[in-house]
C-alpha cells in the first residue's frame, strides 16, 4: 500500500506523474523506445525541454518579461556557485540573509568570489525565524535569500524591494503559492520537492543581469552559455526533466499556482491547527514565518516519543522524523500531497492526545 510520504526530498509526486514517467521508461511517446534510450537531440526529447522551459515561466507569470527557464544538473548546490561567479564582479560585493543551513552554505560559496556580507541572520536562535528589519548595501552586485527554510520550517512572507538584482533559492517552494516573481531576477530550485526526481536544477533568469560582471566564467557555469545553447549545452538530464515537465502541466491543469497555493494553505491550516490546539505539541517556527511547506514541530513530553512514533508508522506514514538540527517531526507537505494524507497524520496526534 502506498505510503502518505512526509519525506522532505526527493519527495511525493502525484500518482499521475509516478504512472506517466513509468510508462516513458518502457516505451516514450509509443516510439517503441525508452526516454532512457534516445537522443537528447531527437524531435521528442527537445519538444519535452521546450515545453518545460516555456510552461515553467508561463506558472510562474514570467513568460515575454525578458526571463529564461534552464533545467541544469548539479543540484541547487551548484547554484550557490553559478550565482555568484555570474553576477558578482572582480573586487566586487554580495549581500546575503542568513536564514538556514542552505542560506550559509550558499554564503560559504560566495565568499570564494568576493565580500559576502551577511545583512542578518538567525542563526543564534536556532535559525527558528526569518530575519527582518535590515538594510541591503546598494552597492552589492545581488542580493541573495532562500525563500523557504525545509530544515527549518521558515518562509519568508515578504521580500525587501531593492534596486540590485535579487537571486532566490527557491528550492522548497517554488510554485507552491502566487508571488510577484518579477521581483527575482534570479530564482533557482532544485527538482526534488516540487518538481520531479533528484537530478535537475530549474533556473530561471531576468536575461539583462548577465554579462556585467567581467569575469571569464568557465563554460559550464556559464548562464548565459546555457540560455543560448536552449538548455542543451551538453547532455541534459533528461529523465529529472521529463518528470519536471509532467508535474508542471499536472499543475496548470489544475489551476496553476493559484489553485495550488489554496490547497497548501488548508492542507498547512489543518496541521498547524493540531500542533497548536494539542496541549502534547508545539511548533518550531515563529508563528508569522511558518512554512506552508514544512512543518517542524516538537512534542512537549519525550515520554510519549515511542508511543507517537509508532501510532504513525502504524497509520502508513513515512518520512516524518525531524533533521537532526531541529530534532522532533518535520511533515513536508510540498504541492503534490493530498490533503487526505495530512488528515491521516492529524488523527494520529488526536488518537495520541487520547491514548495518554
Ligand atoms: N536549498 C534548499 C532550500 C534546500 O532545501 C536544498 C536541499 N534540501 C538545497 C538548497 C540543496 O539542494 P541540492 O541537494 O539539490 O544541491
């Protein structure tokens, strides 16, 4: 029996997204070939990268504003790189908002290629909340935030209105709920919360910010390489991509981003509501930072950890322990979980409530 899957990523994709990318392994497009199999040039496969890159924007309202969609491998991890040594100049300068281990291991990168300031950061607190109230150099050459927190369990409500470019690490939500997006000139997300499988890396660039920084940007790492290459500048990924490409028009058929984010919130109400009406939980998250993606929580008595831990592996739950720097639970309930699952994980806290 399937399990409702909590995992934080790789992830849950829809039933529908599991059967179609299943079927193109065993035969793509009735071509009596595997998408496995066949070239990354042939017809098929550059309709499918074509698709992804045009439906990617169109979700994200960025279609005709001057934006490239690329589906690139090495993970969101190699972003923290390409950001950097394409938009920041020899002797130049970076701001960054410390929010979570991946907003600091992206700092860690940009340091190699310049001063990195750090505008704010909540790391003494735990990083259990976004930081507010600070002030952007507007002599950096970006400004670079992750929009969502997956350790923590934090996203950011608000984006500061700047004149530089902004880049944001989107990899925990992106198309998950209606943003301006035009704000970003940057957005990057790697694929394995929202989009597909581990493998892909979709960036999406406002095309003016490239090509002012001076510096020779080996091929590879070159955004704007890979925009005039149409995302083949070498052997894409081409499984991760395809996947992507179902779970985005799974997503327009159902509305879009829009219908989507209505869904997340009722699905975050419902188990926000537990974690705080349950006198035996609580929330990890600052209240106006929680995450509609992932949710931490803790319960209040230790004791009843065994208990708990076994009520919901019991009801086919999957994926809910909590990273090691947070501890306690963390449901990831990214786009393609069904409300009907977080139901399952609220009654399991209701039947701890009257088990104890
Ligand atoms: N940024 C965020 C917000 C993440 O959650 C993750 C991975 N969980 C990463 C970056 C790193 O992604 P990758 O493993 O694809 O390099």
């Amino acid at each position: 029996m399937k399990k409702h899957n909590y995992s934080a990523g790789p992830s849950i994709l829809t039933p529908e997204v599991f059967e179609k990318s299943a079927q193109a392994i065993l035969d793509f497009n009735n071509s009596g070939l595997s998408i496995l199999e066949i070239s990354h040039r042939s017809k098929d496969f550059v309709a499918v990268m074509e698709e992804a890159r045009a439906l990617a924007l169109d979700l994200l309202g960025l279609t005709g504003k001057g934006y490239q969609a690329l589906f690139l491998a090495g993970g969101a991890s190699l972003e923290f790189i390409m950001a950097p040594y394409n938009l920041m100049k020899e002797g130049g300068k970076a701001a960054y908002l410390d929010s979570g281990t991946w907003a600091s291991a992206a700092i860690k990168e940009a340091k190699a290629f310049g001063e990195t300031v750090i505008v704010a950061s909540s790391k003494e607190q735990n990083y259990n909340h976004i930081p507010k109230g600070y002030t952007v150099p507007e002599d950096a050459d970006y400004f670079h935030c992750t929009s969502n927190n997956t350790i923590f369990g934090t996203q950011m409500k608000e984006f500061p209105k700047l004149n530089i470019p902004v880049v944001c690490d989107m990899s925990s939500d992106i198309f998950s709920r209606v943003l301006d997006f035009t704000q970003f000139d940057i957005i990057y997300a790697g694929a394995q919360k929202n989009m597909g499988p581990a493998g892909t890396t979709l960036v999406v660039i406002k095309e003016e910010v490239l090509g002012k920084n001076g510096r020779v940007i080996p091929s590879m790492l070159d955004y704007a390489k890979h925009i005039k290459a149409e995302s083949m500048y070498n052997t894409p990924p081409v499984f991760p991509v395809y996947t992507s490409l179902l779970t985005l028009q799974w997503l327009k058929n159902l509305g879009g981003v829009a219908a989507i984010e209505k869904i997340n919130n009722e699905k975050a109400a419902l188990l926000y509501n537990e974690i705080d009406r349950n006198p035996l939980f609580r929330g990890t998250a600052a209240v106006e930072d929680r995450s509609n993606m992932n949710v931490t929580f803790l319960l209040n008595d230790e004791a009843h950890k065994d208990t708990f831990d076994a009520m919901w592996k019991a009801a086919n739950i999957s994926g809910l322990p909590g990273h090691r720097s947070v501890g306690g639970y963390r449901a990831s309930i990214y786009n393609a979980m069904p409300i009907e699952s977080v139901q399952v994980l609220v009654d399991v806290m209701k039947a701890l409530e009257a088990a104890v």
